[in-house]
C-alpha cells in the first residue's frame, strides 16, 4: 500500500507540474496574433473589458485565460490608455506589458519656421486624429518644431505645448540677450525676429539681418520690410502676387514702410535662431540688404553702395526673365 501511495503521489506531482508548466507556458509562449497590430485602449477601459477586445482582434487566444494568468502572473498595475503597437505572436505578457507600459504610439505634427498663427490653427484643425477646438493663437507665441501627439489628443493640449516650448525658450535666452540691444522687452524681440524670419531663410545670415534692422531701429530709420506690409493683408499668408503701389503706401499697424519704429505685434512664429539673432546681433554698420540671386543677401553700409547691389540684382533678374 505504501509504494502505491507513493506511486499516487509521484503521480500527482508530475500532473501539477505539468499543469504549472502548460500554465505558465500559456502565458509566455508565442501568441496567436499573425502580423503587427495597433490596439487603442480607450479611457476608463478595464482589464477585463480590453481582454474581451484583444481576443476579438486575435491578440491573444482566450480572455478568460488571459485574465487569469494575468492575475496570477502578470505585473502590478493599470493598462493605460493610448494606441499601442503589438507585435507578431507577442505572448500573452508581452501583451500586458506593452499595455501597462504608457508607451503608445506617438504621432508628430510639424509647425515650419516663420508659420503664421492663422496656419498654424488650420493645420492643427486639418489634422482629423486630434480632438476639440482652438482659436486663433496669439502672433509669434507658437515655436516651430515638430511635436509628439497621441490620436485622440486635444488640439488644445498639443497647441498648449506648443506655446509652453515659445515661453521657455525666450525666458531662457533673454537672460543671455546682448546688453546694448534696442529690443526693450521679450514681446519686441519676438516681433523682430518674426521680421528677421520671413527676410532671410539661412540661419547664418539672421544675425546680421537682425543687425542692420538694430541699425535701423537705433537711428530712427523705417525698417522698410516688405513682409510687415503683406502681414495686414493676408494675416501672413502667401501674397501670390507683388506688392502694389497702394499697400507700399498704406499706414497702418504693421506697414513699416509708412512708419518708423516697430509693427504693433509679430507677423509669425520665428524660428529659435532668428529669436537668437535678435538677441545678439551682429555688430555691423549695414544699413541695407537686397537679395544676391544665389538665395541669401548682399548688405551694404551706404544707401550708393546699397542702389548698386539693387541694380546688379535688377540685371540679373532681367537676364532670367523675371522682369
């Protein structure tokens, strides 16, 4: 009777050995899942609720299992919600790893340097993943970047770090702004650079840019910038035609070749290096600029030497058949 109790014995052991093994080879074997898949775990959702789903979309093989080798095997915590990508075959573990992890998928929406606000809102509402809706956000407040945004994210959310990152970086660099520099306060340094942005898109030419309008600026001359008379018009979208006699002439907030000093406000987002132009410009004695025909700038320090530069640069667009 003993060796057969021991036989008994034995037996049972091997048979909950091999339950404890197909248990928990259950729950880190390959899956049934077929190729790579995005599961969207909404907010509020459940475990129970998402492993009804999962099976559904053949992630894993059976919720009831799932759950209860999840309790008996998976990690501490909460499934988070977001969009996340699984892979092929990922175990039943993988799965409650990856949907525990907060690692979802990110997409990016891309704001160009010198995008005007108006721009701005209508990609951020053009963009159908993103939810809710914004106003027009305040000139020059927005930093151009590319920024990270979960599908089903608020416009307002995305917009707000967006903002966040313009006011972080221009409190930091106004710390180390040149001391001499005509800019009084942040808000003008964000309206100059958003000028020095649209006149010149090579970074390296910003800072000498900024310094022929400090120029300007200190000894009381007109900046004469044809973006500033666009601004008004077209809220800092493409003019598609040349500027006319009439809006040259027009005087208003903004034309700043009927006026002397600063636009009311910017006239779009600049980029961190105009912002940094501004800041510390180059020490020069230009006084103007006109375009090279090679995609930058030819400055002067005299309005002859200025007239000469405008003539070479008439010439050569005749030669091409611009004029």
């Amino acid at each position: 009777m003993r060796r057969i109790g021991c036989l008994v014995f034995v037996l049972a052991a091997l048979i909950l050995a091999a339950l404890a093994f197909n248990f928990v080879h259950g729950w880190t074997s390959e899956g049934p899942l077929e190729k790579d898949a995005v599961v969207v775990v909404p907010e509020g959702a459940t475990l129970r609720s998402m492993a009804t789903r999962l099976e559904e979309q053949g992630v894993i093989a059976s919720a009831d299992s799932f759950l209860l080798r999840a309790r008996v095997l998976g990690a501490a915590g909460v499934i988070k919600a977001g969009e996340y990508e699984v892979p092929r075959g990922a175990s039943n573990a993988l799965v409650l790893e990856i949907l525990q992890s907060g690692k979802t998928i990110n997409y990016l929406v891309t704001i160009p340097e010198g995008m005007p606000s108006i721009l701005v809102h209508e990609r951020l509402m053009a963009n159908e993943e993103l939810t809710g809706d914004i106003p027009v956000p305040e000139e020059g407040s927005v930093m151009p970047d590319s920024y990270a945004y979960q599908k089903g994210e608020s416009r307002g959310a995305v917009l707000a770090r967006m903002q966040d990152a313009m006011t972080r970086f221009l409190e930091e660099k106004w710390k180390t702004r040149a001391p001499d520099i005509v800019v009084r306060t942040p808000a003008e340094a964000i309206t100059l650079a958003s000028i020095v942005e649209k006149e010149t898109s090579i970074p390296a030419e910003r800072p000498l840019v900024a310094g022929v309008y400090e120029n300007r600026l200190r000894t009381g001359m007109m900046l004469q910038a044809d973006p500033t008379i666009i601004y008004p018009i077209t809220r800092g979208k493409p003019l598609g035609r040349r500027i006319r006699r009439s809006e040259i002439d027009a005087v208003n907030d903004y034309n700043t070749y009927a006026m002397t000093g600063l636009p009311k406000g910017p006239i779009a987002n600049p980029s961190r290096s105009s912002i940094e132009a501004v800041l510390n410009p180059a020490k020069t004695k230009a006084l103007y600029f006109v375009a090279d025909g090679k995609g930058g700038h030819i400055f002067a320090d005299t309005l002859e030497q200025h007239n000469d530069n405008v003539r070479k640069w008439f010439e050569l667009r005749r030669q091409r058949g611009e004029m």
